[in-house]
C-alpha cells in the first residue's frame, strides 16, 4: 500500500500571465509622468503602491475555491498593509497635535 497521494502545488496559475505585464506598462507611463512633472510625484507614488494591492486582490478572487491557504495569505497581506496605512495615520494625526 503506497501513502496517500500528494497533490502537486503549482504556483503558475495563481495570477493571470497577463498581469505583470499589463501593469508594467500601465506603470510605465505613470512614472515617467512623475519623473518629468514633480508635482505629480505623488500619483506615481500612490500608483505603485496599488499595483501590489491589486495583485493581491486578484490572487484573493482567482484562488478562493481552488487553494484557499493562498487566498488568505493575500488577504492577510492585504489586511496587513491596511493596518499599516491605519497606524501611520494614527501616528501623523498624533505627532501634528503634539507639535
């Protein structure tokens, strides 16, 4: 009698192929704009930050039902890196009312 049968995990479908390249090119543009007009320094910046967050979202959706523990990996990401934007907040708005 053989052990139970392990089911190989793939990491190859837990995000679009088309995904990294897509958001290469949406992002190009978007820096180089941040790059030549300083103004909008802060649009490249806040793109980049929700190219991540947009992967993980996708990851969430994609994988939910086929593999689970990928899914909540994301989503804990994804809860982590709010918590993080929440606290630093939290922090700014009390270092502005202690000054």
């Amino acid at each position: 009698m053989t052990g139970p049968e392990v089911k190989e995990r793939s990491q190859a479908h837990v995000l679009p192929d088309s995904l990294y390249p897509g958001a290469f090119w949406a992002a190009l543009p978007v820096l180089a704009l941040s790059l030549l007009v300083p103004a909008w320094a802060g649009l490249g910046l806040w793109f980049m930050m929700l190219l991540p967050a947009l992967a993980a979202l996708v990851v969430i959706v994609r994988n939910w039902r086929r593999d689970r523990r990928v899914s909540l990996a994301a989503l804990t990401a994804l809860l982590g890196l709010g918590l993080v934007y929440i606290v630093k907040s939290w922090l700014a708005g009390l270092a502005g009312s202690l000054a």
